[in-house]
C-alpha cells in the first residue's frame, strides 16, 4: 500500500526522491518523508499530510546529497501522524517498510525490555531497533542488518541505510512489490515502475527472500534465509533478469487532462485495440501460446476466476460470456474469501487470476493456492515481470498501459477484451462456436474501439445528468444478466469517488429486499440495452417509477424509454454479448463528473490505495 522509492548515483538524490514520490501518489498515502546521507552525516525529513508538505519543510537550498530514500505511508500500525510517518530510524540506521511485520509487537517487548526507546507507534520501527541491536552486540552494520531480517515475520519491502555504510542502499523483498531500475551508472528501486520511468526503462522485479546491495555502478542480489539463517549468495551474473518496460514517462502523465483518471476513461479506445492486436485475428492461436492444449480444454468440466473489486466485476462478465459462448461453467470468487476456504478445485482444472498489478496480495494467495491443488494457472495481468506473471503457469497480459488513478477504468475494459479472447477461442476449440458466429464476434470486437469512442460522446450528457445527483445521499444501479456486474462496476465507481452510497443490484432481485430502499427522488441507474432481457428490464423501471424513484437510462433504445426513464444516456448499439463495454462507460463517467462536482480528489480518493499489497 505504502510507496517506497530509493535512489544512488550521480544526480542530486533529494529532487529525484520528490519526482519518484510524486509519481507514486496514486498508491494513497496520509504521510510522506525523505532522508539522506552524505559526507556530513544523515537527514530525514517527513510529514503527515500530502507530497507539497514535505516539500514545505524540506530547507532551502536542498541539502547535496548522492542517495537517499522515500516514501508515502498508508496508515496500518498507529494513526496518520508526524511521529509515525517514514523514514524511520535508531542508531543511524535509517528505513522505509511497505508491508506488515506480524511479530512487531513481540520483537517491540524484547527490544524494550533491553531498554530501547520507541519514538513512533508502528511495527515499522522495530526494524532499525533490531539491526541496532546486533550492532550493540559487535556485529557490523551489514552483518546486523541481515541478521534481523531473519527475526521478521509478515510481509515487507524494505529500503534500509546507514551512516555505517555511506555508499550503499538495501532493497529487500519479502511478500510485498519491490522492482530495481538500472540506469548509467546509477540505481533505483521503487514500488512500482512509475516512479522512475522519466529515468530507466531497465527494472528487475525482486523476489521474496532477496537483497539487492547497491553501490555507484554495482548492483549485488543475494538470497537471505536459507532456513539456517546464512544469507546465500547468487551469482552476479546471471543472478537477476533484467526487463525493459515499454511505457512512456508521458504514460504516466496527465497529458491536458485535469485528472488521471479522465485521461485513463478516455484511452479506453486504445486500450482495448492493444490488448485484443495480437491475438483478434486468431484466438485459438492464443490458447497454444498459452500452453493451453485442446486436450486440456476437453478435460475441463469447470473453470475457476479469482480476483478483488473492479476485477472481480471483470471476472464475472467473464463468466457470462465463457458460459454463453463456450458452455464450460465457471466458478468465480473474490480472492480474500477463496483463500480461506476448502477450495474443490480438481487437478488439471483451469485457475484464472486476475491483477491489474500483478501484486494484489489476496489475488497472489489464491493463486498460490490453487496451484498447490494442482491447477493449470492463467493470469490476466497488466504489468510484465510482477508477481502474478511470474508465478503462474502462463499470462494473458492487457494492454492498457500504466494505470494512475485510483479507481480502476481502462484496466477493467482491457480485463474484460482479454476474456472475451478467450471465452471466443474456448467455445471454438470446443465446437461450441461455429465458424460463422466466431467470425461474427471478431467482427463485433475489432468494431469496439470505435464503438467505445461514441460511448465517449455522450460525456457533456452525463455531465449534466452527474449535476441532478451531487446531494444525492444513496443511489441504487440496476442491470440484467451480462449487465448485472456493470451494474455492480458502476455502484462501486460511484461509492469509490464520490463518496455517495451505492448499491448494485441484479434488477430482477428488486422484490427481494432492494426495492424497501426506494423512495420519492432516489436516483436508480437501469443498464438496459436491447436484448433477450429488455421487457423484463422495462417491467422493473415500471416498479422504480411507481414508488417514486427516479430513473436514469443506460440505453442503445432511447426511443422506447421516452415517458419511462426521467434520464436517458445513449450508447451504440452492439452484440448484446460485447455489451458491457459501451455500457460501462457513462458509468465511469458519471462517477467521475460526480466526484469533480463534489470537489473531491478523484485520483487519490480517501482511505483507498491503487495496489493493495496487503491484507
């Protein structure tokens, strides 16, 4: 949750800490600080508050300095704080921690016992006590340093230096994101790719249980832990891989946008044409790239999807569409309850996992679990080299491109193209789909780019719509059968950044207890394309209408809802099996024209972090 960044080299570390921070904030945070050491000793500076109040203490001019770390906390152990923020330090050992530490609070006892003094309230804090103890103890400051990390347990990416060791940074991974960038002749390490792509393309992507030491032109990985407490090195060379990323620092820019997330709403066109380019024009080619066997497929009795909040939604549409167009049923769950439970998973069965991160810590557990079952695991991942992508047994990867806004938009339409791939090249290699209707779903799809770009067009009406629900204090979203999980997307968007109460709801549950909940005014969002389900739809806008309720439309049939819909937003009409992707778009909208109108940070929304990398 937290975000990490670390920097040695030639350039001034203090101003390339900052640009890194920044670059980091969507992860949400409540506090931020930096700290140094040079020839004249250490420096730590942190603040509760945002990036521009860290920037308000830091001295003028800024200290010289050649490396240094960062970071932005997400409040876990003790409230959002000047004391608690990051760095941390004790006996000029100074960390910065993303993760938890499970056994802080007996390491804390210990510590006290042999009289060290805390000066904040987190777990974080034990972390410099300990590797200050060993050194009390006559170890050196790495051997003390290595020493501790073996007394952790939990969760943790850790940026660690010393005055001890004035040329050198640690980055240790156990559980918790943590990648490397390789520059000329100098290193940085971060939390995520972003921070510093305006300075390397080049990153390794740690493992748990690895330590990178890195000095002015040398990068050293070692493994730590080796059940005896020894640390193992690997060799240099080829002890690390490293990847070049594809993206952009304007990527991860706002471009004349005023916010992230508007810029993301409307790259979705691109999105879903980059994600779908490779393999549209032959899906079951996708499936052998995969390692996915016609054997395997025909072995199949049911599928398994896991996967939390927007790709959860993603993954039931998924569902839908498999099952239409493929006849496999599939099981979808949210990853933190699938990982404490039973799993009946079948050996052989297909595992999907889906992560824009790639390091979602429930998404990752679920994985690893159905993996000890012996399932075949599939991710749909957006990030090359994260966790996900290099555990499971293959990865489908999205296109979208560096996602910075809080709530997930373009992310979730990439998500949705990928399983449409592969729920077409399933039904094909199951003779499910004959030539002419495959062909005809292709079709459809490679149209959605465009059709996503006249979704687009209907933003001034949504915006105007978005203005009759800003004192909105709850609103209900309704949809039918593929529709249902836009339904829940949109409610979610809605509730995400706005901060308005939102409930999504399968519009024919509406007698089943939601419809206690409508009232003269409330405003009740219908998903309602033309298809199979659209009288039944009508007979629930009727049963809004009649207790007072006020009804706004997600339609391509316009024409049909006049007198009955008190709000109409068009969409293009399009294959009532692709329809959840012009469908979500006013939704996406609305949410975030609603959170604009209501003066709140759209991008960094309250409480919320882009990658949640803990439990």
């Amino acid at each position: 949750m937290c975000g990490i960044v670390g920097y040695i080299g030639d350039k001034s570390a203090l101003p390339v800490l900052m640009d890194g921070l920044k670059r980091l904030e969507y992860r949400g945070y409540d506090s931020a600080g930096v700290a140094y050491v040079n020839g004249g000793g250490m420096g730590i500076y942190k603040t509760m508050g945002r990036i521009r109040d860290l920037q308000g203490i830091l001295p003028e001019p800024l200290p010289e300095a050649r490396m240094g770390l960062g970071h932005t906390r997400w409040a876990t152990h003790g409230a959002p704080s000047d004391r608690n923020a990051h760095p941390h330090a004790a006996g000029g050992v100074v960390v910065v921690h993303n993760g938890i530490i499970e056994n802080y609070q007996q390491l804390k006892s210990r510590l006290q016992s042999e009289g060290h003094e805390f000066a904040s309230d987190t777990d974080t804090e034990v972390i410099p006590q300990l590797i200050s103890r060993y050194m009390k103890k006559g170890m050196p400051f790495e051997a003390a340093m290595r020493r501790a990390i073996l007394d952790l347990k939990g969760s943790y990416a850790l940026g660690i230096m010393s005055d001890q060791a004035p040329g050198k940074l640690f980055a240790v991974r156990n559980g918790s994101p943590l990648v490397v960038g390789f520059g000329e002749g100098e290193f940085f390490f971060a939390s995520d790719i972003p921070a510093f792509l305006p300075y390397t393309k080049k990153f390794v992507f740690m493992e748990d249980g690895q330590m990178f030491t890195l000095s002015k032109g040398e990068a050293r990985l070692e493994l730590l832990g080796n059940g005896g407490g020894t640390p193992v090195k690997k060799p240099e060379a080829p002890g690390f891989k490293v990847v070049e990323i594809d993206w952009t620092a304007e990527m991860a820019e706002k471009e004349g946008y005023g916010h992230f997330m508007e810029k993301e709403i409307y790259e979705q066109p691109k999105t879903v044409m980059e994600t779908m380019r490779e393999w549209i024009d032959d899906p079951p080619g996708m499936l052998r790239a995969l390692g996915i066997t016609s054997r395997m497929i025909l072995g199949w009795r049911r599928l398994h999807i896991a996967a939390c909040g927007t790709s959860y939604h993603a993954a039931l549409v998924g569902k839908y569409a498999i099952e239409a167009l493929a006849h496999i049923p599939v099981d979808v769950e949210i990853a933190s309850e699938f990982r404490y439970r039973e799993q009946l998973i079948e050996k052989n069965s297909l595992f999907i996992s889906i992560t824009q991160s790639g390091e979602t810590a429930d998404t990752l557990a679920a994985q690893r679990e159905a993996a000890k079952k012996g399932a075949f695991s599939l991710t749909l991942c957006n990030v090359v080299g994260s966790t996900a992508s290099r555990e499971a047994d293959s990865v489908l990867y999205t296109r979208a491109g560096p996602e910075i806004g809080v709530a997930s938009t373009k992310a979730f339409t990439a998500q949705m193209t990928a399983l449409y791939l592969l729920a077409v090249a399933l039904g094909t290699e199951r003779g499910r789909l004959i030539a002419a209707e495959a062909q005809t779903l292709i079709g459809q799809l490679k149209k959605m780019p465009l059709l996503v770009e006249k979704a687009l067009g209907s933003a001034r009406r949504v915006e105007e719509v978005a203005r009759s629900i800003t004192d909105s204090s709850s609103m209900l979203y309704l949809g039918r059968g593929i529709n249902y999980p836009i339904a829940l997307e949109g409610a979610l968007k809605l509730k995400e950044i706005s901060y308005i109460h939102a409930e999504g709801y399968p519009a024919g549950e509406m007698k089943h207890g939601p419809i206690a909940l409508i009232e003269k005014g409330l405003p009740v969002v219908v998903v309602i394309p033309m298809g199979s389900l659209f009288e039944k739809t009508l007979s629930n806008i009727e049963e809004v209408k009649a207790r007072g309720g006020r009804v706004i439309a997600v339609t391509d049939e316009p024409a049909s809802l006049r007198g009955r819909a008190d709000e109409t937003i068009t969409v293009p009409p399009t294959h009532p099996v692709l329809s959840p992707f012009v469908n979500v778009i006013p939704l996406q909208l609305l949410a975030f024209h609603t959170g604009v109108l209501r003066s709140n940070d759209v991008d960094k929304p309250r409480n919320l972090a882009k990658s949640v990398t803990v439990e």
